[in-house]
C-alpha cells in the first residue's frame, strides 16, 4: 500500500488494514524528512524515476538513512552504478558515515567489483561499524587472500566495543589457518594487503 498524499499528512486515515498514521503524526513528529521520503515514493510508484531520485536524495542529504537505502536501490535498478558508487563515496569522505561506505560496497559487490569492494568495507569498519571488517575479509577469503583476510578479522575481534561482532569475527579467524594467534594490522584504504612480516 502506498503512503498517504502530502495533503493528508498528520491525519490518521483508515484503511483496511484498519488506522494508518500519516508521515507527520509518526514518532519523530513528521516534518521535512517525512515529506521528503514520502514525496520519493509517490513518485517512484508514479513511475517518475529521476524525480524520486532527486527527492530521496535530498532526504539523504539530510540524514534520513531510509532515502538513502531508496536512492541508491533506484540508481541501481536503473543502471547508474558510477552515479551511486560516486555520490555514496562523497558522502562517506564527507562525513565518515559507516552506512555509505556499506551501501558503496553492497553496489560494487552486487556490480561484480567485489575487490574493490573491499576497502569500502574496510572504511566501513574504521567509522565504527567492525561488522565490516567480517565482509571484507570474507570477500578477501574467498579471493584466496588468507592473509589479508585474517588481518581483517583480528581487527573485528580485537574490537572492545562491539562484543557482539567480536565472537564471529573471532571464528572466522579461526578457521584461517595459523591466522588466530596473529594481532591487528592495517590494510589501509587502498584495498593493498600488508605483507606478511
């Protein structure tokens, strides 16, 4: 079912599902971000492409995480994978923001480009998510780059402040042979692997 019309926003309308909040009487008080990203699916369902680009990305722009997911899914769907790796990339150096670096790697990797995926991963990692260095050293693994990969791990592991991703990316260390018992280093932002010392 498609969200309401802007005229409606702050209304609860009825449906059959029964009552249905509208984008400014949600949670976060509704506002810009709201319209913003409810106008980009009006036109995305409209079929009006380009304009729901425009739009999520504005909404993106603006820090709403959920525009950006739709801005990019629409850009791939419609061939622009240099036009999504691009902006994501400006966006992630801009502001360091973990979640573009994901989205760039998810487009290159979905796109065949799963090697150059791998620093976005790694850049991913280093603004906070260490979930990303598991990726990266999963896509090096699979690359035959034990070595690399096992040094992405340990940086996963080593991280004190996501227990969480610590235990997984402890097994995937493990399974790497001699891998375990090595400590943290970096691949930098090149996607180049060190070499083994």
């Amino acid at each position: 079912m498609s969200p309401p019309h802007p005229a409606q926003a702050g209304r609860t309308l009825v449906t059959a599902n029964g009552p249905r909040d509208t984008p400014s009487s949600r949670r976060r008080g509704g506002g810009r971000l709201d319209l913003l990203r409810w106008t980009g699916h009006e036109a995305r369902e409209a079929g009006r492409t380009a304009l729901a680009i425009s739009v999520y990305r504005t909404a993106a722009d603006a820090g709403d995480v959920d525009a950006l997911r739709w801005a990019v899914h629409l850009l791939e769907a419609d061939g622009r994978i240099d036009e999504a790796v691009g902006w994501l990339g400006r966006r992630a150096e801009a502001g360091g923001d973990f979640r573009s670096w994901w989205l760039t790697a998810g487009v290159l990797v979905r796109a065949g480009h799963a090697d150059d995926a791998v620093p976005c991963f790694t850049r991913a990692g280093e603004a906070g998510d260490p979930r990303a260095f598991l990726a990266a050293g999963d896509h090096l693994r699979r690359a035959g780059r034990d070595d690399a990969a096992a040094v992405l791990f340990r940086r996963c592991a080593d991280d004190v402040h996501n227990a969480s991703a610590a235990e997984p990316c402890a097994a995937a260390c493990a399974l790497i042979p001699g891998a375990a018992g090595r400590g943290s280093r970096s691949v930098g932002h090149t996607g180049r692997t060190p070499h083994p010392s």
